[in-house]
C-alpha cells in the first residue's frame, strides 16, 4: 500500500516534468490533446536564419573551375545562394543541352528561373522535373507547381491574393480528405508539403510575401483542425509576419485564445480536485496508521 501512495505522489509531482517531453496542447473543441516534437513554426523559424551567403561562398570557392558535371551542377546551387540567378540560369542550361534528362537539372532551372523573376519558365521547369522523377522532394513538388501558378496568377491581378491562395481550399471547412485540383490528400500529406516546401522557400525568400503569408495561414488552419490550437497560432503569427492581413487572422486567435484558456481552466481544475482527494486519502491512511510520515507514528498505538 505504501509502495502505491508513493507512485501515486511521485506521478502527481512529476506530471510537469514529463511534458517537457511532449508537446501538450488544445483540440478544437477545447480537450486536450498531446503530441510529439516541436511546433511547425518552430522549426520553420530555423530555417529563417540559415545563411546562404556564407555557404554560398565557400561553396563557390570550393568548386570553381571544376569540369565535372555534377560540381558543375552544385556550382549552380551556389551562384543561386549568392544571388546571382541569371548566371545560374546560364550554366543550367548549358548543363541540360550537354546531359537532357537530368532530373536535378530540370529542377534547379525551375529554382534558378523563378528567383529570377521569370515564374512561366520556372513553371515549365519544375513540372518537367515532376516528370521526370515525381517522388522528388518527398513528393512535395506539385506544391511547387501550384505556388508558381499563383505567383502567375497575381501578375496578371496584383489583388490575387485578397480572394485566393495558394491551395485554393476554405480553409474553415479542412476535412478529411482535402480535394486540391481534383487530386484527394490527406490533412497529413498537405501539412507536411507545406512544411517541406516552406522550408525551401523560406531560405531564399524574407518577409513579406503572399506566397508564403499563404502557405501558413492555410498550415494553421490544417493544425487547428487536426493537431493543436496553439500549434495552429504559431503559424498564424508568421502569417501576418510575411503579411497576411491581421484583421483576417486576429479573430481566429481570439477563438483560439478562448478555447486554450477553457481548457487550461478544465486541465487545472482537475489537478486541484485529484490533489485535493489525494491528500484526503493519505489523512484517512495516516489516521488509521496505514500511512506514516515519521518514526515517532511507528509508536503510536493501533
């Protein structure tokens, strides 16, 4: 019987502790949910402050006057790092008339075209690498597609963004599965190619930019919907970050706000009720000498 009290009370203490573990946090519907690893936004901040410049130059200098291939290739990648897209745009196309068919080629020039402002070529560029390998990153390169289509799309209507995203899915009404371009995904397929596509991006591009305040708003509304709220709110704050209209966002966090707090509420009424009956049950065994705090209650009579 002691030996269970003590568990009893060691768990009931520890209980903060081992969340530092696992990510514990609010379902739509206000219960409590906990996951595994580090908010979405989290990571992509990460990814945020990688410097390119700096691998660029030594990428640069490491592979300079190579006339293998594939450095060749890499060379390219580094021209991109530094910014010098045109000349990368140059060397990949020399690089594809000398090999056609490479798949990496197809998608660095799709890359190369796009930081250089050119979005149909780079359009061109990247659904001939989805040809050519559609398992390439993750399988995640439709998303490409789809965000050059937008980037398309907003220089024919500079106002593109204000009635569209990137997904072209409401974003209030995620289910299971979600239909983009008549092709069925699940909530967790979309998530993780925005968050592998986001990762990419986020390097070359800084805020703002409707592309990405895109992506994150419909991420956010993905993790509300299947995850956690608070998961979802880290998003939505990078969202307005890269310049997603705040007073489109704000009144989903007040929502969000409201359910985080009820459950909280609940979470820690229920720590107070269990400690409370806890406690009343350790004063119950101690009266009846089942329970002893000391040496001296060793001594006392039965």
């Amino acid at each position: 019987m002691k030996t269970l009290i003590s568990c009893l009370v060691f768990l009931f203490i520890t209980h903060s502790a081992l969340s530092c573990i696992w990510i514990t946090g609010t379902k739509y519907n206000s219960e409590a949910v906990t996951t595994g690893g580090i908010y979405p936004a989290n990571r992509l901040k990460h990814f945020e402050n990688i410097n390119l410049q700096s691998e660029g130059m030594k990428m640069e200098a490491d592979l300079r006057g190579s006339t293998n291939f594939n450095d060749r290739s890499d060379y390219s990648v580094a021209l991109l790092y530094l910014g010098r897209n045109k000349e990368a745009v140059e060397l990949l196309k020399k690089l594809e008339r000398e090999q056609p068919g490479q798949y990496f080629i197809a998608a660095n020039l799709g890359t190369a075209y796009e930081l250089s402002g050119n979005n149909e070529e780079a359009l061109r560029w990247i659904k001939e690498g989805i040809h050519r390998n559609p398992d390439s990153h993750k399988g995640t390169e439709w998303l490409h597609a789809r965000i050059l289509e937008a980037k398309i799309a907003q220089e024919k209507d500079t106002d593109y963004f204000k009635g569209h995203s990137v997904l072209g899915f409401q974003a209030e009404n995620i289910g299971d599965p979600i239909t983009i371009d008549g092709q069925k995904f699940s909530p967790k397929e979309v998530a993780d190619a925005i968050q592998y596509q986001l990762q990419e991006r986020m390097q070359f591009v800084k805020p703002p930019d409707p592309v990405v305040a895109s992506l994150l708003f419909d991420y956010a509304a993905i993790e509300a919907a299947t995850k956690t709220l608070e998961s979802a709110e880290g998003l939505l704050q990078m969202a307005v970050q890269y310049g997603y209209p705040s007073e489109k966002v704000q009144p989903l966090m007040n929502i969000y706000d409201k359910r985080i707090a009820w459950r909280k509420t609940k979470q820690y009424t229920t720590y107070v009720l269990i400690g409370a009956a806890l406690i009343g049950l350790l004063v119950i065994l101690y009266k009846r000498g089942i329970f002893v705090i000391s040496s001296r209650d060793l001594k006392r009579p039965r």
